[in-house]
C-alpha cells in the first residue's frame, strides 16, 4: 500500500512539474527576446538597420507576442526604401495588435494601418505569368532565388523597388531568366513561356540490303558451268574406264546368269574397276546435268554486261584441253 502511495505522490509531482514548466519557460524566452530587442534598438540607434532587423525578427521568432520588434522591423524597413517589406509587417502589426489585449498595443492597429497605406504608392507590383505549362509538371517560378507558389502566378505582387530576377525551370539544361527592375508606383507583367518539347528521336531506318550485283550473278553462272562441264568431263572418263574393263571382263570371265560373271583372279580388278566406274559415272552425269542447268539460268537471268570486262570487275573463263589419259578442264575465276 505504501509502495502504491509513493507511486501516487510521484505522478501527482510530475504532474506538478509539466503544468508549472510553460510558464517558466515562456519567462526564460521572453527574457532572451528582450536581449535581442535592446541589441536592435542599440544597432538601429547606431544607423545600422540591416543587423537590427536581424536583430528585431530573432527576438520576435523566439516571443511573438513581443509587438515592439515587429513595429521597429517595419519601420527599419522603411527607413531602408524596402517600401512593400514595409506594408507587409504593417499590415501583419496591425492584425496582431487587433488580437493582443495587452493595454501597451492600444491605437497601434490604427498607426500600422496609416503606415501601410501611406506606403502604397511607393510600391512596385509585379505579376508573373506561365504560358505552355500544360502538361509540364516540372515547371516552378522562382523569383529572387526562391520558389513561387503556383498558385500566386497571375496574381499582382508587392515587392521592393530595384532590380529582381525571374526564373522559370522546365527540365531544360540551364534556366530561363528574365530580369525586370521595379519603380515607384510601376505595374510591370512578365510572361514565360515554356519551349515546345523536343519530338521523340525516330531510330534511323535499317539501310536496306543493297541487290546482288549483276557480275555476281554471272559469275556463279560461269562456276555453275565450269562444275557441270567437269562433271560432264568425268562422266565421260569413268564411262571410257568402264568400257574398258567392261571389255576385259567379258573377254577372260564366263558368265554366270543375271548379268553376273565368274572371273580368274587375275581379273577381280578390272571386275571391282568397271563397277566403281559405273557407280561414279552415274554420280558425274547428275552433277553435270545439274550444274549444266543452273549455269544457263543465272547465265539467262542476268542482265548482258560487255564482252571486256573492266578493270577490278569479276571474270570466270571455262577451258577444256587434253589431259594424261583423257581430256581436262579447267576453271579461272578472276576479281
């Protein structure tokens, strides 16, 4: 029970603790707001209003119920010809001064509005507009290196007075930048256009084979001839080899029925010679008759070319001339 009791006092403790800590650290924030506020006020105070609106907007970041660091913004600001930076925290005084029921702030509303509108015509508006973004969800507007909401485009902005930069990103390798410099009282309108998309890259078409060259034609012409004429050449060799040991068979051999025949063995060659030469002559004659055939084809089919070739051009030339036991042939095909 006692363990429970502790147990219970702890919570109620640190319960204790977390209501009191806001309070605390909300004092201990308000104290460091004040240091950077008087740091502001001695910059100002000292000509310096760049490193005193540095200062100012600190101490309003860590305490922004501080009203006093966002006036002295505003009228550093102002001081500093940033005339439309002004308007804005005027404008941002005025509503807060609105909310706060601090007795301090009273009439500030009053005295934030009569600033921003005295401020009006020292302003220069600018009103930034995209055109060919269809479809192009890449594209952002950056205006003074920072992005622009999309949803401001076409829509007339305050900005300071001198020299701003434009930039439109579409994907492309470098930005499109326009510059455009802002005075007093001037409207200016920039419109961007976005460059049309390149056209997809359409893959070269394959070369087409080029046509068989016509000396190519009529050169397998000629080496289809020059086969079959060798094969026709053979034909007629095994045709004389079988003849002759036809011959010697049926001179020495007696005969045995169906074209069979019973021979010494002195004349088992010429018996073995004349069947090898039939077998081989039948081979050649279908050979011949085939090379024979495709050789007049190619020869018919190809177009005429002169009788002399020209120079580096193919020719094949057939010869046939007496050869060591019959006649030879022979093929020469030049490039």
């Amino acid at each position: 029970m006692r363990s429970f009791e502790r147990l219970l006092l702890t919570l109620c403790s640190a319960a204790l603790l977390a209501a009191a800590a806001p309070p605390a650290l909300a004092a201990g924030a308000e104290e460091d707001a004040k240091t950077l506020f008087a740091r502001g006020r001695e910059l100002r105070s000292a000509g310096q209003c760049e490193q005193a609106v540095i200062a100012f907007r600190s101490a309003l970041e860590i305490y922004p119920e501080g009203l006093g660091a966002l006036r002295n913004i505003a009228e550093c600001e102002e001081a500093l010809g940033l005339f439309a930076s002004a308007r804005r925290d005027w404008w941002d005084l005025r509503r807060a001064a609105l909310q706060s029921n601090e007795a301090k702030y009273a009439g500030w509303s009053e005295d934030a509005e009569l600033r921003y509108r005295a401020l009006g015509n020292k302003v220069g508006t600018l009103t930034l507009q995209v055109q060919g973004a269809e479809g192009r969800p890449r594209v952002q507007v950056a205006l003074d290196g920072k992005p622009l909401d999309p949803r401001l485009l076409g829509v007339e902005l305050e900005r300071d007075l001198g020299a701003h930069t434009v930039e439109l990103f579409y994907g492309g390798a470098a930005p499109i930048t326009e510059r455009v410099e802002l005075t007093p009282g001037v409207r200016r309108t920039v419109t961007l256009t976005v460059p049309a998309a390149l056209p997809a890259r359409v893959a070269p078409a394959a070369p087409s084979a080029p046509p068989p060259s016509t000396s190519g034609v009529r050169v397998g012409g000629y080496i289809a001839l020059g086969v079959g004429g060798a094969s026709a050449i053979a034909t007629v060799v095994a045709l004389a080899v079988r003849a002759g040991a036809v011959s010697a068979v049926e001179d020495g051999c007696s005969p045995a029925g169906g074209g069979a025949y019973v021979c010494p063995p002195s004349l088992q060659g010429d018996y073995d010679t004349g069947k090898t030469a039939t077998t081989l002559a039948g081979v050649f004659a279908g050979v011949g008759v085939a090379g024979l055939g495709a050789g007049i084809t190619l020869l018919l089919l190809s177009p005429s070319e002169p009788a002399s070739p020209a120079p580096g051009k193919s020719q094949a030339t057939l010869s046939v001339a007496p050869w060591p036991g019959g006649l030879g042939s022979r093929l020469r095909v030049t490039f």
